[in-house]
C-alpha cells in the first residue's frame, strides 16, 4: 500500500462485535491488521442475534452522525447485505454521510440471488450509484449490479481466515491423513445441503466402514437432521456444535476432507479455513468459489447437487494418499497467499484509498 505522511482515517459500521454473525467476524478478524486509522462504529441490535431493528435506528443515526463530525473520516464503509432489513437502514446512513460531505464505500457482503430477482432493482442502482465504490465477493455478482446499471466502481474482495486460527500448524508436517474424517463445518439449515452431506456419507459408508462424518455448527434443522441420521441406521456420525478458537482448529486438524454442499453463498469462510489446513474440498459452485477454485488442485466443484456425484468424487481421494496429499499441500499454500486477515485487510486498504487518490 502507498505510504502517506498522515494515516488515512477509515470508519466501518458493522454489527455488534458480540454477535456471532459473518459480518461481526470479519471485522474481528481484521482489526489487529489495519495499517491506518481505522475505528468501528456499532450498529443495529446489541443482542445475540444480528438485525437492524427499528428500536436501535434513531440511537444509531444520531451516533453515526457523531461519529462522523468528530472523528472526521476520509471514507465510511457500509456493510449491507442484499437480502434483509440493513439495506434500507444502510441507505440511510449513505445519504447522511453523503449530505454531511463524506464519501462512502459499500461491501455488499450477502448476496441473496432470489430477493436480487424481485427487488426494485430501480431503487437499488439509485442508491448504490450514490457510493464511490462497491465490493462484492464475486464476479458474478459484479456482473448483476452492472446489468442493472450501477456505474460506480466495483471491486473484488474476499473474506478471511483469521491468522490465531492456524499458529503453530505446518501443512508438511502436521497434515497426516489417518482419521478418514470427513468435516462438515455449516450452519445446520436445509440451504447448506446437510442432508445431501448425510446421502453423501451413506454411500461412502458402504464401500469404506472406517469412514466418519463430523458436523460442526449449529441450527435450526440440528434436531431434524439428528433424526435423520438415525433413520439412515448411519454410525460414526458426530454432531459437535458451534466450535470456536483452540477447539475450532483441532476440528479441522482431526478431518482429512472437507464436504459442502450449500445451496448458495458469498465467498464461504469454511472453505477457506479448511484450505488453510490442508483439507481437500468438495463443494459447488457459488459465490466467490467459482473465481478462484480449480477442479482436481483443490478438491471437486460441481453445480451437481446429486450425493452420487460427490461420493464418486472423493473416491479417488480416499484410495490414494499421494493424491490427497499433493492436493493438502496445494490448498494450503494458496489459502496462505491469498485469504490471510493479514493480507486480506491491506488489500482492503489499498483498494479503497488509491481509489481515493486517483477520483477524489
């Protein structure tokens, strides 16, 4: 990133830190990376659960505004999804900060394809066009709001794995294959295809008795898809619950592959992580995977949602280590280049001030 003789002064509004969102976990990823001055500003509920609410937005207008007049920023950066209830608030907070003087950036971090089909697309090409750029986790989302006519600026960007997540793990030597765990780290929600991830593991299981499946999260459908697995008769089934710190990397240092098959998504975390620690993936093609990911390097991308198709492919991973290990080795080198909170939030920096420098 360009030196200046003055750090660039950057205000992000996200959620609540304590919420267990991915937005909220992005941020707390990267704050110990920023090389300028960069400070958060809260909004919505300070709960649990993430959401704008009706109750917080006159608290947080007023606060934003505040924020804005006293600390002065060279840019804000609005984190809305398109999909929910902050887009509208968010809006909001754009037209303040634009009426007061300042420029605005928007990282559009969900992207629910079904609500970008009935939207207004008329109103949200008004409103984005008001910004002075536009990060999206994926070009096929760049190409939507493009054919929409949004004219500003849009970027590419991802989200990241926290570097604390792997300290103290070498890929070379750490990365043994002799669990034959397959992981499944999600949301448990019909959406994240965690019952095609269970017709998966029945087909394998039947070939390789030796084989285990891990789920790790937690959801709505936990109870329903416990039920089941146990209708399937299906043993070595492992149902963990949300994980975090040391016990999220001992989950991705226990697996030897990674399966997920979620419906759609932005730039999916998970997979990232489990790169990082050596896992080969087996997933579709969504969101920002479909950039990046390369078919046999790194595992199998399909749009398939057929079991049979994922089982067929990680035959060949479960019968040849050399295989498998060629493609751990491979993943984790280039999650390391590339997804690292370290690198990912100087990236984000140096998109958004030579931007500045170069349009004003």
């Amino acid at each position: 990133m360009a030196k200046h003789s003055k750090k660039m002064k950057l205000l992000i509004n996200t959620p609540s830190l304590k919420i267990l969102g991915g937005v909220a976990n992005h941020y707390i990823g990267l704050r110990a990376f920023w090389t300028q001055n960069v400070k958060y500003n809260i909004v919505g509920r300070r709960g649990k659960k993430s959401g704008s609410g009706k109750y917080w937005l006159p608290w947080d207008i007023f606060k934003f505004m505040f924020r804005l007049l006293t600390f002065r920023p060279n840019v804000v950066l609005l984190n809305p999804s398109l999909g929910d209830n902050a887009l509208k608030r968010d809006f909001i907070f754009l037209e303040i900060a634009r009426r007061l003087g300042f420029k605005v950036v928007i990282f559009i971090h969900g992207f629910n394809l079904e609500y970008a089909s009935r939207i207004n697309k008329d109103w949200i090409t008004k409103n984005l066009n008001k910004a002075s750029m536009i990060f999206v986790l994926a070009n096929a989302f760049k190409k939507i709001l493009q054919s929409w006519e949004v004219t500003v600026p849009i970027r590419l960007t991802t989200t990241k794995i926290d570097d604390v997540l792997l300290e103290n793990f070498i890929p070379s030597e750490d990365r043994i294959f002799k669990n034959r765990n397959i992981l499944c780290l999600t949301r448990i929600e019909k959406a994240k295809g965690v019952y095609e991830t269970v017709d998966t593991y029945a087909i394998l299981k039947r070939q390789y008795n030796d084989l285990t499946l891990t789920f790790v999260g937690d959801g709505s459908e936990l109870g329903a898809l416990k039920k089941y697995v146990a209708n399937k008769d299906l043993s070595d089934v492992k149902f963990t619950g949300r994980l975090g710190g040391e016990a999220l990397s001992n989950a991705y240092k226990k697996a030897d592959f990674f399966l997920f098959m979620s419906y759609g998504e932005g730039m999916p975390t998970v997979v990232l992580e489990a790169m990082a620690f050596g896992l080969p993936v087996f997933t579709r093609n969504v969101g920002g995977l479909v950039d990046f990911f390369e078919n046999d390097r790194m595992g199998y991308i399909s749009d398939s949602l057929n079991p049979v198709d994922f089982a067929n492919a990680m035959k060949p991973y479960l019968e040849n280590e050399d295989q498998t290990h060629k493609v751990a080795l491979y993943n984790a080198q280039y999650a390391k280049e590339h997804f690292m909170a370290s690198s990912v939030a100087q990236q984000l920096e140096s998109n958004i001030f030579l931007h500045l420098q170069h349009f004003g």
